[in-house]
C-alpha cells in the first residue's frame, strides 16, 4: 500500500507520517471486521512535502512571514473565496461572504476572509500564514509545470510492480490521480480518495493532467487504471477543502462515494483513515 499525502507538510517526511497513517489504517481495517492487518513492511509513504519547503531558510521554515498581501490574484483568491463559501455552508459560526459580490482583489477583502476561516471549526487553530502558504501549494502544483512533475515523479516512483493500493489524502489525491493516470498497465486495484479536491471545476478539475474531455454538458476525467481498479471517495461533512462531496459528475458512475462524519478536525487524514468504509476499500482490495 503507497499512501499520498496531502497539503502542509513541507516540515514532515515519509518516516514520521507513515508513522501516524499506519496505526490509522489498521483501525479503519478493525473497523471493517478485515481477517488481517497491514504490516509496517507493507506500506509506503509518497513524501513530496519538502519541495515546497523554501531553500536556506531552515531556521524560519515552519513560520512563514505570509499576510494576507501575499494571497495572489486569481487562483489563490478564488480557492480563498471557495474556502470561505464552503466554510459558512458548513459552520453557522463563519460570517458568509456577500451573497453577491465576489472576493474583491485588495488585501482588506482578503484579510476578512482569512478572519473568517480562523474563526470556523475547519481551520481553528490554524495561522494566518499557512493557510496562505497552503493556497500557494495548490496553486503551484497546477500552475508550475516544474513543481508539477517535481512531486508527481515522487509519487509514481513509489507506485511498484506489487503495489495494490494508493490511499491518497487532499492535494496528494491529484497528484495520486494524475501520476496512475501516467502510468499504464499499473497493477493498482484501489485507490482511496481522501479529503480530496478534485471535482473543484474550473480551479482543479479543469486543470487535471490528463484534460477531462467529452461533450460539454458530459465532460469527463480519464480512468486512473484498468477497469478492475476500484476508485473509492471519502469526503467528511465538513471537509472544506472536499468541496464537491461526489466525484461521478466528473469521474462516472463507477466512483463509489461516501459522506463521513469526520469531526470537528474534518480535514484530518486520520480521520478519514479510522473509518470503516475506509478499512473496507483497503481489506476488498488486498483480498
């Protein structure tokens, strides 16, 4: 099993979220009822974390100097303002932003919506500048072709001959869903999608590799695999960053999709993990 991490992780590595993941997975296996466990020799962890970490600034990595002047035009304002949109959607607590008006590209605006999002359950305990650091990983995994092949050759490179499954958390799911998009004749039979953000149309969806194609009302994503890969969406209720629940107007019917009650640290990958549906799509796969 090759698990994917996702956004925010730049000062982590393979060995230390491996080792929060693999006791997580286990309990979504116990979960389930599954006859066996995963040993630690038969998961590997997909670290991509650290090409987003700044070179020669080791001392000050984990506390970025970003305000709210730093949120870029476009991509990052409008991931932003879908952020914000689908945190008052879930949270009474969050300030929704004017019903007709889009995010307004000055700093003022931007800094309501961040004081708006640390004030929701999703992002709670979160600063300031790393939610801006994590729009501007997103933005530049689709934007950067540099970074994008950076961090997709990390993932397919742990995608062996023997791997069976890929369980792939938040931005770490499109990098999973291009990378066994380009890798034909794979021997994967389930990929588990967690937390993702793929069916976010103009900002991900539209911007996948390889392009979804088809009629205009019909378009559609490619089959990450043969047609005895399993595809399984997990996407928790409050989970802002999973902004589209179910992925089968984007990717088919034959994305099995499911709405989770992950808690109040909805985004979490060990929430999702824990999970019985979770534990069902990894023990069906390596049955």
């Amino acid at each position: 099993m090759v698990g994917v991490h996702g956004i925010g992780q730049q000062v982590q590595g393979e060995g230390r979220l491996l080792a929060s993941w693999w006791p997580a997975l286990n309990d979504g296996l116990r979960r389930a009822g599954a006859d066996g466990l995963l040993d630690a020799s038969d998961a590997e962890m997909a670290f991509y974390g650290d090409v987003f970490r700044p070179a020669g600034q080791l001392l000050a990595v984990d506390d970025l100097p970003y305000t709210a002047e730093d949120v870029e035009d476009g991509f990052e304002r409008e991931l932003l303002a879908a952020w914000w949109r689908a945190a008052a959607d879930s949270d009474l607590e969050v300030v929704p932003p004017d019903a007709d008006a889009t995010l307004a590209p000055t700093p003022r605006s931007v800094q309501g919506a961040l004081r708006a999002l640390s004030g929701s359950r999703f992002f709670a305990n979160i600063a300031l500048r790393h939610m801006v650091a994590d729009l501007k990983q997103v933005r530049a995994y689709l934007t950067d072709p540099t970074v994008r092949n950076t961090v997709r050759n990390r993932v397919a490179a742990a995608i062996g001959e023997d791997t069976r499954v890929v369980v792939a958390h938040s931005l770490g799911s499109v990098v999973a869903y291009e990378a066994l998009c380009a890798l034909p004749g794979h021997q994967v039979r389930a990929l588990i999608t967690i937390g993702s953000p793929l069916g976010i149309r103009n900002l991900v969806f539209d911007r996948l590799d390889p392009a979804p194609a088809g009629p205009r009302k019909e378009v559609r994503g490619a089959w990450p695999g043969s047609k005895e890969l399993v595809w399984t969406n997990l996407a928790g209720q409050g989970d802002v960053v999973a902004l589209v629940k179910d992925l089968r107007s984007g990717f088919g019917d034959d994305v099995r999709c499911a709405l989770l009650a992950t808690g109040t640290h909805a985004h979490d990958a060990t929430a999702y993990l824990t999970d019985e549906l979770c534990g069902k799509a990894i023990a069906e796969a390596l049955a």
